[in-house]
C-alpha cells in the first residue's frame, strides 16, 4: 500500500449565481496497487463537506507521499 496526499479546491455558485464560495480540502489515503487516480478523485469528492458537494472543481492533485520500505 502506498499513502497518497491530495489536494481538491471547489468553488460553488451561492445567492443566485451573484457570489460563490471556495474552499481547498486535503486529506492522506493509502491505496493498493492498481488503484486508479479516478478513484482517488471520486473518494476525494465524497470527503468535502456538504456545502461545497456538487461545486465546480478549479483544482485537484493526488500524488504519492510515502512509500512502503
């Protein structure tokens, strides 16, 4: 298994289109082997708080933080 660090920034349209709010979420995960960066994306998704679900997505990396030795 090797931990992944992601990064995810949304910003969703509030008070009938004329504002917005933002915010950038992070969070670590250990995959297995094979694991996607699709399925590192849609678990992402699934940890940002409820105002922000269904946001418009400006930014998004997940990248390899640790290795096993």
């Amino acid at each position: 298994m090797t931990e992944y660090f992601a990064i995810i920034t949304i910003s969703k349209p509030t008070n009938n289109g004329t504002a917005a709010i933002q915010g950038t979420f992070t969070c670590t995960m250990r995959v297995g082997a094979g694991t996607t960066r699709s399925a590192i994306y849609e678990h992402v998704l699934k940890t940002i708080p409820h105002q922000f679900q269904g946001g418009n997505v400006m930014f998004f990396s997940a990248e390899p933080n640790r290795t096993p030795h």
